[in-house]
C-alpha cells in the first residue's frame, strides 16, 4: 500500500475547504470516503471535492473495509466518541483539536488508543508541521535569541451568530477552546517542557454564556508565555519570540496561506533579518506526516498525550478565570 486511504467524518468546513484540499495533493494521501448525516449533503461535498464514496451515516463510513484511518472534523463534544468508535472498528485517527471537552475526556481517548498500540492516533494541530514553526523552533534551539524569556500571542475574530456551534458553550465553544489552544500549544511546543502555572483573565459574554475574551500568563518556571484569544475583536493574529539576545517575530502564525511564502523576522543586535519560508501547505504536511506513520508504523509526530496535557492547561485557565489567582496545571494520570 503506497497510500492510506482516508474516510472524513462530517462535511464541516474545515474540512472541505482547507484540510481535504490539501490531503489530497499528499503524496500518501487518498481521500476515499466523506460521510454526513444527511445523504444529499455528503453527495455534494463528495462531487464538489472528488471523492469516490458518500455515505448517509458517520457508523457506515466505519464500517467500509477499504478505509483505513479516519479524519474527524465533527464539533468539540463529538471529537472523543467518535474517535474511540473509529479506534473501535480498526481505524487510525487524525482528530481536529481540541481533542475533547475536557483533559478526563482526553484521557479517555489516550486508553482507548493505547488498547490499540497498532493504530495510530493524533490531534491536529497543523501549524506545527509548517516550516515556518519548525524555523521558529530551529532558531530557539539554537541559541539565536539567547535565552528564551517570554512569548507574546494575539489571536481573534469577530463572530456574533448566535446559531455558529463556536459560540455555544453545551458543544465546546467560545475563544479559548477554539482559538486559544494554539497559543497554549505553541508555548509547549517551542519551550519544549509543560508549564507550572498559570493565571487569567475570562470574560463571559452574557448572550453566549461563552468566553468571548480571555487572556492568561502561562508560567513555565522563569520563562513565560501570554495572550488574548477572542471571538469578538477585530480579526489579527501574530505570534512573538522573546528571548535575552534576539526575538522572532510569526507574521502569519496560525492560518498559513498554502499559496504564498509565510515570513518570519529574526532580530538581533545586529540586524532584523526577514526570512520567507518555502511555499507550503501545513494541511498536506500534516496529512503526510500522520500517512507516513501508519505506512511505516512509526510514531505519529504529535503523541496523543500532548494533546491532553494542552487540555489541562485550558482546564486551568477557566479555573484561574474564577478564582482570579494563580492555578497550578494538574498532573496527567498519563504520565
């Protein structure tokens, strides 16, 4: 088998528009299957995207022996159940973030793959495949800021409607689960360790009973990170490296265009260089990299275990968010 035949959960947005796309212009991708719970919809996202198969029912895409890992796109709330279903009926999984409601939650999931060491499973996170992210974290390592002191992130958009699942609280919405993750996960990702602490500021929009803006210092032990995240302010996100030498600067640090070169800048005493990164597209790496894993039955590049322990810090946040003191990040039962 020189590709792995993928089947899509749901014709959500995310994945019809940017993650399919991409997979499919994988050199050991196969877009085989898309399942909706409505036939006609399926039907038409299989067309529109040229997909061999459509089924009327997310159970009967698991059920087809010809598909061999599972993308799962379906809302917040459904991401840990379906994912053990498909884990259930043989599949490997590559499941949006975040992995679920809750880190218990995402626990769950973790158990259920490790019964099934022969599949592999991961979230997906998609910027930290990108070659912009892996640069970021080349010029860190090696020393081209110094020593790390603190990262800065700005993440939002504007979103009123009411009728959006990412402004419904029963299905996991609001602006840290959907968009502050990332720079939760950035922050793990470049300091290369977990944080001690954190503390936080949530606003709670009366209409939504959603976070709407949240901002938090994340404490990893004499080095930092902080950010807002928001629904409701104007559309922005920058990502920035700061470090005792130099600092980087992340132009277009989440939603990478796949048609364009992305551009870091690198400060240091000396000079601000500009460095553009080699077009790419982070959803076709990252369908490659988690394809590459199960042809070769290697590990996947983001164990599942990192994705629970970014759920603890949210977790800690929305605690941090009440109490309006400092919250430690509880231990993983994972580790």
């Amino acid at each position: 088998m020189s590709k792995v035949r993928w089947g899509v959960l749901s014709t959500a947005k995310i994945g019809t528009k940017k993650v399919i796309p991409g997979m499919q212009n994988g050199a050991y991708c196969e877009v085989a299957a898309i399942a909706s719970r409505n036939l006609a919809k399926a039907r038409a996202a299989a067309s529109e995207l040229g997909i061999a198969k459509a089924y009327g029912s997310y159970e009967a895409l698991l059920e087809d022996p010809e598909i061999d890992a599972i993308y799962n796109p379906l809302p917040n709330h459904m991401h840990v159940p379906w994912s053990i279903k498909a884990i259930e009926a043989g599949k490997h999984v590559l499941c949006e973030k975040p992995i679920g409601l809750t880190a218990d939650e995402g626990q769950k999931l973790l158990d259920a793959a490790r019964k099934h060491p022969q599949l592999r499973v991961m979230e997906a996170f998609m910027y930290r495949h990108h070659p912009q992210w892996q640069k970021a974290r080349d010029i860190v390592r090696d020393g081209g800021i110094g020593q790390p002191v603190s990262i800065q992130t700005w993440f939002s958009y504007y979103n009123d409607d009411a009728g959006d699942i990412r402004n419904q609280p029963e299905f996991g919405g609001g602006a840290l689960m959907d968009i502050g993750c990332y720079p939760i996960s950035l922050s793990r990702f470049i300091f290369e360790g977990e944080p001690r602490r954190v503390m936080a500021s949530v606003t709670i929009d009366e209409q939504f009973k959603t976070d709407t803006v949240t901002s938090a210092i994340i404490d990893f032990g004499g080095i930092t990170s902080t950010f807002t995240c928001s629904t409701k302010s104007a559309p922005y996100q920058r990502v920035h490296i700061f470090g005792t030498t130099g600092r980087v600067e992340i132009k277009i640090p989440f939603n990478a265009p796949p048609d364009e070169p992305c551009i870091l800048y690198h400060e240091t005493a000396d000079e601000i260089q500009e460095l553009k990164l080699p077009i790419a597209d982070q959803y076709t790496i990252q369908g490659d990299l988690m394809s590459k894993a199960i042809l070769d039955e290697s590990p996947v590049p983001t164990p599942l275990a990192d994705a629970v322990a970014n759920m603890r810090v949210i977790e800690a946040i929305f605690r941090s968010g009440k109490s309006g003191k400092w919250e430690t990040i509880t231990k993983e039962p994972s580790e």
